[in-house]
C-alpha cells in the first residue's frame, strides 16, 4: 500500500506537471518565442509533420535515455516513472495547443501579457514540482546527472544546458527553416524571470510541502 505521503506527494506533482505543460503551450502561443527546454523540439514539429507534443516525449525520452548512460547502476527504478510523466506532460501541451487553436494573438501587448501569464503559471508549476519532492523531470533529472558526473554546481551546468539547447534550435532552423523559429524576446524574457518566479512560489507554498510530508512526519 501507498502511504498518504507518497499519494501527496505525486499528486501535487502531476498538477505541476499539467500546469507547466500548459504554461508551455501559452508561452508558445504569444507567438514570441518559446522557453528555452522547449525550444528544439518546437523547431523539430516546425520541421516535421508531427505535433510540438510529440516531439515533447521524443525529446523527453533522449534525456532520460542520457540520464540513464551517464548515471548506470545509479539510475533507480523510480526514475523510470520519468517516462508516463512526460506522456502527461505531452498529451498536456498538445491538448492546450488544440484549445487554443482558434486563437489569434496580434497587438503586441497582448502577446507580451500572454507571455507573462504564461511565465507565471510555469512557475507556480515548476514550484509545485519542487515541493512535491518526488521525482526529477527529464530536463533537470539530466542536468544533475551531468553535474553530479562533472563535479560542477546544478546551476552552472543548467544554464549550459539551456543555452546549449537554444543554440542548436537556432542552427537547426537556421539550416532547415531558412529563418530563426522559436528563439524571440519571449524566450529571453522566459529565460530571465522564471527563476525568480518559481523562488517566489516555492516560498510562498511551503504550507503544500508540509502537507505533503505530513503523513511521513507522523510515521516517523
């Protein structure tokens, strides 16, 4: 049986999931740029014949399947539940993608105020992900394993990571598009403030982590 703990746990950690999957899809939607985790495989569907979500789980995949190369006997089982989260966490951007199919978006200071919900709302989920304590996300999950193998800080090594991703998003569309797509200000400004963001959330919901760990306290 499952405690109360872990059932918590996983369930404030699905919603951040769902919540961060739709926050990607109204980011994307501004039509300014994307984040910078999703920025290739949103050049990919661009590319390809096949949905920004699916692409999403096929990107999704590689990093666990990275996750798995560097860390070998380290990789726990648990960390295999990586892959029906980001099912959820595709499924998710390709249903709000749909949603907001109709809409269109065009004075600039509604996509910027587009943009900043979606901001907000990828922090909140990516701070509900965090005080959950469950399990690492693919992205981050990876950025770890190269840390914990490099002996660098986690924050160092993501920030490569990013950029690194930005930087071969913009040479694949450059080389397959003939143009720049996915990388605009929105990506920038993703970039710039959802740290900050997710800091404040994550302060703010120290009430759901206490919940979330209550059951174990108790046992304990």
């Amino acid at each position: 049986m499952f405690s109360n703990s872990i059932v918590r746990r996983y369930a404030v950690f699905l919603c951040g999931v769902a919540t961060t999957g739709f926050s990607i899809s109204l980011i994307t939607k501004a039509g300014l740029g994307t984040p910078p985790i999703s920025s290739l495989p949103y050049v990919l569907c661009e590319i390809f014949s096949f949905s920004f979500g699916t692409f999403t789980f096929v990107f999704n995949l590689a990093l666990i399947f990275g996750q798995l190369l560097l860390l070998k006997k380290e990789f726990t089982p648990a960390q295999y539940l990586q892959i029906p989260v980001t099912l959820l966490f595709s499924c998710v951007i390709d249903l709000v993608m749909f949603l907001l199919s109709g809409l269109t978006v065009e004075a600039y200071p509604a996509r910027i105020a587009l943009l900043l919900a979606g901001c907000v709302t990828l922090g909140f989920g990516i701070a509900l992900q965090v005080v959950a304590e469950a399990i690492y996300i693919p992205g981050e999950g990876l950025v770890r394993a190269i840390a914990a193998k490099l002996k660098k800080e986690f924050g160092i090594i993501k920030t490569v990571f990013d950029s690194g991703m930005v930087t071969m998003a913009v040479i694949l569309s450059l080389a397959c598009c003939q143009a720049v797509v996915g990388f605009r200000e929105g990506t920038i400004i993703a970039a710039l403030i959802v740290g900050s963001i997710v800091r404040f959330f994550i302060h703010r919901l120290q009430p759901v982590r206490e919940w979330c760990r209550a059951s174990r306290l108790e046992q304990a």
